[in-house]
C-alpha cells in the first residue's frame, strides 16, 4: 500500500447509504478496531474517516483487511521439511 494509516489513532466508521434509522457513525479507538467492525455490516457501504481525515472507501477498507490477514497469516510450512535438510 502506497499510502500510510496511524494504525493506533481513532477512527470513525460509517455506511452510506445508512439503513433507516441507523447511528450515523461510530467512533473506534483505533483504524484497527474501525476495519474490524466494518466487517460486522453492509461491507459494501462501509466507510471510514481516519483522525488524519483519511476517506477510505468499502474498495479500500476491503484491501487493508486482507493486506492485514495476510501479514498475520503463518507462512505455510512443509510437514516434512526437515527431511529435505539430510
């Protein structure tokens, strides 16, 4: 990713168009927290607005979620990997 997030700083999440009589946003502690949650409602009307006024759009919030499950993701390792060594 070409551009860099304070992982650490708050970050507001909301979803245009909201549903009927929804909050119109919510404020998570950290950009980890807001990417988080976005996944718990309309994934495609996600939104999210960084402390450093930061948009970053559903396409956006769906690229840092895999970008950050790919670097927790263990690479994968070979059962009998050792064998190869003798």
């Amino acid at each position: 990713m070409a551009r860099g997030y304070d992982w650490n700083a708050p970050a507001k999440l909301f979803f245009w168009p909201a549903p009927e009589g929804a909050e119109e946003d919510d404020l998570y502690p950290t950009l980890h927290d807001a990417l988080a949650a976005a996944a718990d409602g309309e994934v495609d009307a996600a939104w999210i607005v960084t402390e450093a006024g930061d948009i970053l759009s559903p396409r956006l919030i769906a690229s840092l979620r895999e970008e950050a499950r790919s670097r927790r993701a263990p690479a994968p390792r070979s059962f009998f990997g050792w064998a190869r060594a003798a």
